[in-house]
C-alpha cells in the first residue's frame, strides 16, 4: 500500500470537512464563544490536513490508486472527519466529553441519527446547524463529494467511488467519474433546496427549514427541536417529509435518467418495486394496527402516523412524529425488520438494502426447487439480468458478515449491562444508521446513558454500516497492508 498517496488524498477530504465549517459560523452570534469553537476548530483541521499533504507532496499519480489505497482512504476519511467534526461540540463544552462528541458527530457524518444531547433546543443554533449539515455531507458521500470537487483526481477516483458506494445499484450513469459526482451532487441538492422550501411554506423559520431538510434528504434524523417533526404537529410537514424520505430512499441513478426522460425507470426497476411494496404493506399493516387498538382518532391518522414513521424507519432516517414505543408490539417487531431491510442500493438509507434481500430470497427460493430437481440448472435474475456466481456469493457472504457484525455488537452492549431490548436494538439502529431504537434508546430517550466503551461501539457499528462492512472490515486484514 501506498501511505503517501493515502495521506495525500486524506488532506484534501480532511481539508474540505475543515472549511465547511464556516457556514455555521453565520449563525452564531459575533463575539460569542460558538464561532472561537470552530474558528480553533477550523484551524487544527486545516493544520492537520496540511501535515497530511505534506507528507504525500510527493506522490501525486492519483492513478497509482489502487483497491488498497482505497480502503484506506474511504474509512480513515470519515474517521478523520468525525474527529475534525468532534471539535466544535467538545471545544464549545455542548458535549461534557470527547467520547460523546466523536459520537455525535459520527452519528451525524454516517447520517444514524443517534444522539446523547437531552434538552436539544437549549443548545446554540450554529452548534445545531453544524450537526445537521454532518448529515447532509455524509448523505451523499464525502468521498462523492471529494470527486465533485477535485476534478483532477480523475481514474484514481474509481476506487474511491466503488470503496465508498459498494453494493448491488449505483452503476456510473455518465462516461467521466467528476461528471457523475456533479450530477449526483446536483440531484441532492436540487431535493433539499425543494424541501427546504415545503418546509418554510408549512411554517418553519430558515433555520429549521434547512436543518430539517438536510436530515430528511440524508435520512439522517437529528433535528434542532426536542420533539423532531412533531413539534410542528402539521399534517403538511409530515406528508412532505415522508414523500422526500421516501424519494432519498430510492437509487439516485433511477433520478437521474427520470430526469434525462426516461418516465418508465422506476417503474421498470425491481428492487424499487420490492421498496414501493414493502413500504405500502408496512404502512397498511401498521395503520390497521393503530386503528384497531384505539391508538388514533380516525383512519387519516393513523396513516399519516404510519406513513411518516415506516418511511423515516426503512430509509434509516429516525426521524419522529410519536413515541412509536406505546405502539403495539407488533409494530415493534415490524419496524425492527425494516431497520435490517433497508431501502434501495445507491441511496442514502441504510440497512442491507433491498436488492440484497431480493437476491437472497431468489437464492432461497432456487435451493429449495433444487431439492426437488437436483439435476436442474437455475439462474437467479436480479433486475432482469442473470447473477454471476461471485455476485450471489458477495450478496451471501455480505448478509453473513452483517449478521455477525450485529451479533458481536450486542453482545457487546449487553455484557456492559444493558437490557435485552436496549442491546438489540441500539447494535441494529447503528448498524443500519437508523438512530433511534427501542427500550432506554428509544425515540423518547436518547444515548447519553451509554457507557463510554458502548459509544466507541456504537460508532463503529455506524461506520461500518455507512460504509457496508467491507472497506472497514479488509483493514483488519494484514494482507490489505502488504505491497
């Protein structure tokens, strides 16, 4: 592995996480402690981007770039930029110490969603506009956003991009890398400003109009408000972020060619089929639940409730409009199913993502008819194309790796003595980047009861969802580090 190209690339990401860092400024206050937090903030980040550069000034062929350097690259960069992005909190004192703020603030740049903030609102708004923009970086990719920025990265880029983006949906939609990341950050930015904008005419203020709609496109979930989306109690505001979660939830490439004018894409796509249906039964099961157990006035209701809170859950957004918890069990159940799910590959949701789930139950479904005709030869289609052998392979190999990953990971979280459903569901809400989950971490709580070596857990867990396993896991690997 080439060290010296890793930390070449590492300055500039690390450089650009650094000089974001002065938007939040306009919302302090002049002469105030918040803008010395990041004004020192920016300045041991730009530092330490320079020390970076330094040590790679000779090794600018970004073409040597190979699948290690990548790997290295993609997860050292989001370590580093939630240690950047610590700063601010810890520095201000809004965390009482580094622990929780490297929390935060990898909740935020993994877009989980997971808080140990209590009395939100009593906290500065350039604090909680930095935490909201976390989200709205992390949403698309650092790395994504790098490529759009640094045109001169060029074909060394593509490991990046693949390191970053990994899985079964986001094919290139145009010939040059930079182009793509352009487009992508377009489409982006062009939901958010529209959010944004549906948010003001419901009545929000700019500030919450923009924080809310960067957490919504993210599917992020943190929120300046203690009560998230349910402080505005607005049928509005609701249906308009669940109908753009929703949206942030589907393949990003399926947008783009809607846009270039092919009407039929998501039509045509099948993973995007499988979300639209599940996310329709889960919405219908969950409201008949509601209604028959007394939980809301009339039917309207209770679909909106339902609507809101299966799309927030399946997108990884974790945003809130009710204490889901009084819901019945049930739901519980159903809503911890669509943390594992996931939306579509290529978006910004978490979880295993559809196409994984509707690869798996083809291989299901083929092992059980081979049973009944040993000597057939079946070919498992996902999205109208025959699966190699080494893809279904990955896809069994991935949901493996993941179960196993969240198993250690509660068990880890009940031997620091948590209860059973804390421990379940703290280790599934990170691993999937959904945030909020159930028993002490539940939409009516939040993480700041966490032991210290939970958190440090728990932030790996959203790193290695956010990032799907693999470009983690392969560091631990002494072969990833041999030339």
């Amino acid at each position: 592995m080439n060290g010296f190209l890793v930390a070449r690339f590492l300055s500039f990401i690390t450089g650009i996480v650094s000089v974001s860092m002065a938007w939040p400024i306009l919302w302090a206050p002049s002469g105030t402690g918040e803008i010395r937090s990041f004004v020192v903030s920016m300045v041991l980040g730009l530092t330490f981007s320079g020390l970076l550069f330094t040590a790679g000034r000779h090794h600018s062929d970004y073409r040597a770039t190979g699948i290690r350097e990548a790997l290295a690259v993609v997860s050292l960069a989001w370590v580093f930029a939630s240690v950047i992005g610590a700063l601010p909190y810890y520095i201000y004192k809004m965390t009482p110490t580094f622990s929780d703020a490297f929390f935060e603030a990898m909740s935020g740049f993994t877009t989980t969603g997971s808080s140990i903030l209590t009395d939100i609102e009593s906290h500065p708004r350039s604090l909680l506009f930095w935490r909201s923009l976390t989200h709205w970086i992390g949403g698309m990719g650092i790395i994504v956003l790098s490529l759009a920025i640094l045109p001169f990265i060029g074909v060394g880029g593509v490991h990046l991009f693949k390191a970053e983006v990994p899985g079964l949906g986001l094919e290139k939609i145009t010939p040059r890398l930079h182009h793509m990341a352009l487009k992508l950050w377009g489409i982006y930015f062009s939901l958010t400003a529209v959010l944004a904008a549906l948010f003001y005419l419901g009545g929000m203020n700019s500030f919450e109009a923009l924080t809310h709609s960067f957490s919504a496109i993210a599917t992020g979930g943190l929120s300046p408000l203690n009560n998230s989306l349910g402080h505005y109690n607005s049928p509005f505001i609701e249906w308009a972020a669940t109908l753009f979660m929703f949206l942030s939830g589907v393949n990003f490439g399926l947008h783009y060619r809607f846009l270039l004018g092919n009407r039929g894409v998501y039509r045509r796509d099948e993973e995007f089929r499988l979300y639209s249906l599940i996310v329709i039964s889960a919405i219908l099961f969950t409201a008949a639940v509601l209604i028959r157990g007394g939980y809301c006035e009339s039917a309207s209701e209770a679909l909106r409730l339902s609507a809101f809170q299966v799309v927030s859950i399946i997108t990884s957004a974790g945003f809130f409009t009710a204490d889901y918890e009084l819901w019945p069990t049930s739901v519980h159940f159903l809503f911890i199913l669509l943390m594992f799910t996931g939306a579509c590959a290529g978006s910004t949701a978490g979880g295993l993502k559809c196409v994984r789930v509707l690869a798996l139950a083809r291989q299901a479904k083929a092992g059980l008819v081979s049973i009944l005709h040993p000597r057939a030869v079946f070919r498992i289609k996902v999205r109208e194309k025959t699966a190699t052998r080494r893809t279904m392979k990955s896809v069994t190999a991935f949901f493996v790796l993941y179960m196993s990953v969240f198993l250690v990971g509660a068990l880890f979280m009940s031997a620091l003595g948590l209860d059973f459903v804390t421990s379940v569901t703290s280790a599934a809400a990170s691993l999937g980047n959904t945030g909020p989950g159930f028993g002490s971490v539940g939409p009516a709580e939040n993480y700041s009861h966490i032991p210290a070596a939970g958190k440090w857990v728990l932030s790996l867990l959203m790193l290695l969802g956010r990032l799907e396993l693999y470009a983690v896991v392969l560091l631990f690997f002494p072969g990833t580090w041999r030339k």
